[in-house]
C-alpha cells in the first residue's frame, strides 16, 4: 500500500487497478482518500455547514470551520481556517463523477468485507453528505440504507470503540443513517452509555443524560444494564481513551481519518485502511 500523505493522483492508478482484481483494503483506500479530497474541496470553499453537528458540546478544533465561518470573524481568520483544506484540495486534483461514483462502490465493498476504516465511513453514510444535493437519488442509496445496520452491528461485534457512539445517534434521529433505523431511545441510551464507558468524556461535557432524560427509571436502569453486559463481554472492560465519546457527531469517522498537515502529508503516519501488500500488475 503507498504511505500515507502522498497525493491522490500519484497513487490513484495503484490503488485503482489492485481494488478491481479485488484487493478490499485498496479498494477502502482509494474510497476514502476519494471522501477525504471531497470533503477537503467542500471546506476550502467554505462549505462548512455540511459538517454541522446537531448541538455545541466543546471548544472548536480545527474540524470547528463552520463556527469560524459563521461568527462574522476577520477574512484572514476565516482565510486561516479554510488554508489547511485549500491545500489539501490542491493536491487532490481533479475528481470526476466517474471516479466518485466508483469510490463509492469501492467504499462499498470493503466495508461488507470487514475493512475498519470502511465500515465507519459507509455505516455513518459519509458519502451521502459529500455527495449532497441530490444523494438519496444514487442507485446505491437504497443498498445502502438496507445495509447499514449490518455493518454497524458488525462494527459492534468487533469491539470497535466508534460503534456504540454511531449507533447512539442513529437510534436516537441524529445522522442520515437514523432514516435505516427505528427511533428507540432506550437503545440510543443504551448505546451511548456504553460509549463513554469505553470512552469517558475529557474536556467536554457528557450528553448520555440528554439520551435519558426521556426514558423511565426502569428504562434508565434497562439501558445501564445492557450496557454493562455488552461493555463486558464485546470491549473485555477495558477503557479505550483514543476513542470518541458518546455521542458522535456527523462526519466523527471522517474526522478521524481527516488530515490537514503535518507528518502525513510528508508520506509518514498511518495511511487508511491499514497496510495492504499490493501485488505486481497481472500479465
């Protein structure tokens, strides 16, 4: 697999030609570099209300633009902000709908064949945003929709310390993946207890008891229950701080995969997708 934080188009080829003879992390790779220079060419434009999470709950990061944007600061303020995106975007190149809608079936792919960065990519729906307007007409929105839940119950089973927050806010109406999910509070509840138990809250405040407030005491105290039980037995008890706490907002899996400088733009750091040996081109 190229290291991380080379440009899109001198790895697109590569990445391109082992995805198609079916190689599932290159296919994630190409997928999610793809999302990434989307994303990265949405931002420099200012297009930051895509990213607005559906509360504050934190001081800004650099993933914040859209408040930067939308508190009437200075232009070189706002100019700041957008810079990191902006060069990002320049080293992207051009992308043609051809190629976002093979990244999309790429995305697809390796995220039913298990591939971590994939799955939270395409089980939080990601490309759909990235795609707006227009997204839910795609002949793959309907697939994806039936296939979500899987592949979130999927990256529950798994142990992975994303799970619990995305499935906090598609049980609880949250993101665009909610419309493949009833809405049922005690499972959001239940969900996002779980995620700060994996991940307690540092520096910003928790949420869990906006996912309580409507519930019932024996409801509340169902909710801590299964959260215990599957703290237990999926995550082993064992805290992960790396991971994000409950709940996440839109764009969380991006975020966390969303570079806007530094080592990985030098060819170091840790590409997406994880390390995939590509094969020589078949003769």
């Amino acid at each position: 697999m190229p290291p991380a934080g080379l440009p899109l188009p001198d790895v697109r080829r590569q990445l391109e030609r082992a995805a198609r003879e079916g190689h599932a992390g290159a296919a994630c790779r190409i997928a999610v570099e793809t999302m990434r220079c989307l994303w990265a060419k949405r931002m420099s434009q200012g297009s930051g209300d895509l990213a607005r999470p559906s509360a504050r709950t934190s001081t800004p990061s650099p993933f914040d633009v859209v408040w930067i944007v939308e508190s009437g600061a200075s232009s070189e303020a706002v100019r700041q902000a957008l810079s990191p995106y902006a060069e990002r975007a320049a080293r992207c190149g051009s992308i043609t709908p051809a190629q976002i809608g093979e990244a999309l079936r790429f995305l697809r792919g390796s995220a039913l064949a298990g591939v971590r960065d994939a799955q939270r990519m395409y089980g939080l729906g990601e490309p759909w945003w990235l795609t707006a307007p227009g997204a839910m007409a795609h002949p793959a929105f309907d697939a994806w929709l039936q296939e979500a839940p899987a592949v979130l119950a999927a990256m529950l089973a798994s142990g992975d310390p994303l799970a619990p927050g995305l499935l906090a806010s598609a049980y609880g109406g949250e993101t665009w993946t909610s419309a493949a999910f009833p809405l049922d509070r005690e499972r959001a509840a239940t969900y996002a207890l779980l995620a700060e138990r994996i991940a307690p809250p540092s520096g910003s405040p928790s949420r869990v008891s906006t996912y309580l407030a409507p519930l019932s005491t024996e409801a509340r105290d169902r909710a801590k229950a299964e959260a215990d039980r599957i703290f237990g037995t999926l995550y082993g008890g064992r805290l992960q701080p790396d991971a994000r706490a409950a709940p996440l907002a839109i764009f969380v899996a991006l975020a966390d995969s969303m570079d806007t400088g530094g080592a990985r733009e030098r060819g170091s750091g840790r590409a997406p997708c994880g390390p995939v040996d590509i094969p020589p081109p078949r003769r």
